[in-house]
C-alpha cells in the first residue's frame, strides 16, 4: 500500500485484520479501503490482543494460523472480552471442518483462501449490520414478543436466539411438532444482519423428489419438458437472507448429496446451466424427527448433518412450560376474536388448570386447535373447563421427543392406520363432511392426531 492511500485512509478504525504474511495483509486493507473502511493490521495473537485492548473496532478479520497461536483462541478471547465484536476467519481452501469449528466457538461468519473480494464485501456487510444499539423495530424488544410466555425456558429460548441471531453459523432447530420452529427460524433471521433480505420457508417433505433439484436451484429454459422459462430456485430467492429449510430429514438423499455442495461451496447450478453461480444464504433447518438417528440407520447423511448442525436449537414442548399457558391461551383467543370480530372469550380458572395438567402432544398447535373450538361451542363468553375437550391421548401416536424426557413417544406419528372391512380414505372423508371439514373434532373423531389427519390429505392432494 503506498504513502497516500495510507495517509488518505478513512477517520476511526473499523476492522482489525490479523494474518501473519503482509502481502495478505495488505491485500486484505486495499480491499477494505475501497470499501470506505480503516483497518489495523497485526501479524501475531499477541499484536492483536494488545490492539483489541487499545481501541474498539467493528469487525475482526483473523487467519487460522498464526505464529504464537491460532484463529480460535482469538476468537475465544473477543468472546470472554469483546462478545459484542464479530469475528470471521479465514481458512484455506476447503477446510470446511476448521471452519465449523470456528463457528462453534463463537464466530461470525468464515471466508476461504484465496479471498474473493466478492465474498469478502458481503462477509462484511453483514457484520457491519450488526448494532449493539439495535432499535426496538429490529431488536429484541420487538421481534421477540411474537414468544408469548415468561417461564425459565421460554427465556432461555429468547437468549439463545439473540445469541444466534449476531452469527451466520447454520442452525437446527429440534423440537416436536406445533412447537413453534418456523416462528423461532423467523425470529432468529430477523434480529439478524439479515433481517431486511428474504426468508424463504420451504417444507421438505412437501416436494416431489423428482421436482427438488429445479425447486431448490433453479432450472434455465429448455433444460427438461416444460421449461419453457428460466426460473430461480429457492436458493436465488433467499439471496442475501435465509433459507429455512423445515422438515429436512425428509429429503431423499439424493437431493441430500446436492444440497450439501451448495452449503459447502455457497453455489448452485440450476438444472440445464454450465456453470455454477455464487448464493448468499444462511442456512437454518428444522425437524421433529432424531436426525442423529437417521444417520445411525443410514436414512441421512452424516456429513450433511455435521455441516447444518453446527449448533443446535432446542425448542420445549409446552408440557414443560405449563406456566406460559395462560398468557399462550389469552394471546390466542385475542387473536381469534380479532379475526371473528367478536369480543374476546376468557377462560375460566378450572379450564385454565385442566389445561395446565394436559400433556399437550401436539403443542401450541394443539392448544389453537382445542380453544377455536371451545370458542364456537361455549356458552356466554367465559370457556370452562367443560367447554374445553382434553380428550385422552393414551394409545394416540405422539411426536418424536428426542431429548430425554420421563414421557417416551412413538417415533414415526405419520404411520398409516386402517380398519378392516373400510376403506380408510372413505372413512376420513366421511367424518370430514359430518362435522363440516373441521379437522380438530374430525381428528378426535378418527382416534388420531390432527398432525395424522393432515398428513393423510396433503398425501391425498387435498389438504
């Protein structure tokens, strides 16, 4: 860098670069100051340490290797002394695993050698996006109010994702079904640097195998029957924000071998193209099912299943938290009161205490299901607890619980169960058109989960 770049470089100090050869130091500062940002730059864990403790920066940029130690310890160190600092590192080419590594001690984000200066910009313009000052409209004093409970575990959820909310570490979100995950994904990508671009929901399971590798890609026109346009895929869709993808281990594992290169290399391919172009996207994923198990039997892939599950997000099931059920339900019937334009109903204290003792095995969705319900057959505007059917649920298949708890449950609650002597399509639809498509009392009806219920007509195209 000559004399007058140096001497013309931007007040203040953003980004403290540490590597130990100068001619990517160097490089690394042309690159910054382009992008209008100081930079200091240090060639040792020591140097780098004592700068960290002179000055306050925005962003630090670290080498994994180093001559008197390594990218971790820095990264561990501005954890303990800076935590609000982003950190990202830079590792050689293909060192995938040194890279998770980095981000499960705390890291931002990670760039590869060489460094592009493409990737390098978005690397930091995301960092830089992240205020500790953030405004209530992006910080946790808004977003995470849609969490409605104030039990321990509910707010140790909270802390988590305002934690995970300031890195671009992949996340898995593990917990049974109607427990909320898509709702926590949202959360997390919009306390994030993230949270003015796309997030793209996808379900899994809910695209045919044949179609997942144009859906998720992209295809370009002519590249198979009815491509008669180029078309994006969820990858570009999501650009610069985040793809969750929910259910993913119902990916076939073909499909599961591709999307691991695109997580890897941050490309795709659309179907029909020659070449592969760059993507943007923090990947979150979610499932209700033992992905660790899976693996074991060999139904998913165990370096896929390292790479989105860097750290995990474990989300209670509301038996666990049966104090947040009160302000759960009044937030509940408000809402729906809201939608019917009707004056809210409120629940009595019997009603409250029989909801507390239920199990709930299909969660808050199970809870918005039992009180729609109370509402249209209640007398007056107060539910009691007679108004509220806690139907048994002993012998009725559950949601998979993988984290240990007293209660075990059956593993795979989409299992299929007929009658003999009829057709069980006819027999679904039946109880359908006798209580007016409402799937809560036909599910109850039926003998099986409304999660079974749902199941069934999605596969039979009529959900």
């Amino acid at each position: 860098m000559n004399t007058h770049e140096r001497r013309n470089r931007p007040a203040g100090v953003d980004v403290l670069v540490i590597d130990d050869e100068e001619d990517i130091r160097e490089v690394l500062e042309l690159s910054l100051l382009r992008m209008g940002l100081a930079c200091d730059t240090a060639g040792t864990v020591a140097d780098a340490r004592r700068l960290l403790a002179e000055k306050t920066y925005r962003l630090c940029l670290t080498d994994m290797r180093l001559p008197d130690g390594d990218g971790l310890e820095l990264v561990a160190h501005i954890q303990a002394h800076a935590p609000g600092l982003p950190v990202a590192v830079v590792t050689a080419f293909g060192s995938i695993e040194t890279a998770i590594r980095a981000l499960k001690c705390g890291a931002f984000d990670f760039v590869t050698k060489p460094v592009e200066l493409k990737a390098l910009r978005e690397l930091v313009s995301h960092a830089l996006k992240l205020q500790t000052d953030a405004t209530p409209a992006s910080g946790a004093g808004g977003a995470t109010r849609t969490l409605i409970g104030g039990s321990p575990a509910l707010e140790h959820l909270r802390a988590q994702i305002a934690k995970l909310a300031r890195n671009q570490a992949p996340v898995f979100i593990q917990g049974e079904s109607g427990t909320g995950k898509e709702v926590i994904a949202r959360l997390i990508h919009d306390l994030g640097p993230r949270a003015s671009a796309p997030f793209v929901p996808v379900n899994c399971g809910a695209i045919p195998p044949e179609l997942m590798e144009s859906e998720f890609f992209g295809h370009r026109k002519g590249a198979f029957t009815g491509a008669v346009f180029d078309k994006d895929g969820l990858f570009q869709a999501a650009r610069g924000g985040t793809l969750f993808l929910d259910e993913v281990a119902d990916l076939p594992l073909a499909m599961q071998v591709k999307l691991l290169r695109a997580i890897q290399e941050r490309a795709v391919r659309p179907v029909g193209a020659h070449a592969e172009e760059s993507v943007d996207v923090r990947i979150l994923s979610a499932s209700h099912r033992d992905l660790a198990q899976l693996v074991a039997d060999g139904k998913f892939r165990q370096d896929l299943y390292f790479r989105i599950n860097v750290i995990t997000l474990r989300v209670p099931p509301l038996r666990e938290r049966p104090e947040d059920i009160p302000e759960l339900a009044a937030h509940i019937l408000a809402r729906l009161a809201e939608r019917d334009g009707v004056p809210p109903h409120r629940l009595a204290p019997d009603a409250v205490a029989a909801l507390k003792q239920h199990p709930f095995p299909g969660n808050v969705r199970e809870l918005e299901n039992l009180l729609e319900r109370a509402c249209a057959l209640c007398e007056g505007d107060e539910i009691g607890a007679g108004d509220v059917d806690l139907h048994p649920t002993e012998g009725i298949a559950q949601p998979f619980c993988a984290f240990g708890a007293a209660d075990t449950f059956v593993a795979d609650p989409d299992a299929d169960a007929t009658e003999d002597g009829e057709d069980e399509r006819v027999r679904i639809l039946r109880t359908l058109d006798e209580t007016r498509w409402n799937r809560s009392e036909s599910a109850r009806r039926l003998g099986m989960t409304l999660r079974q219920l749902r199941y069934r007509l999605q596969k039979w195209g009529m959900e």
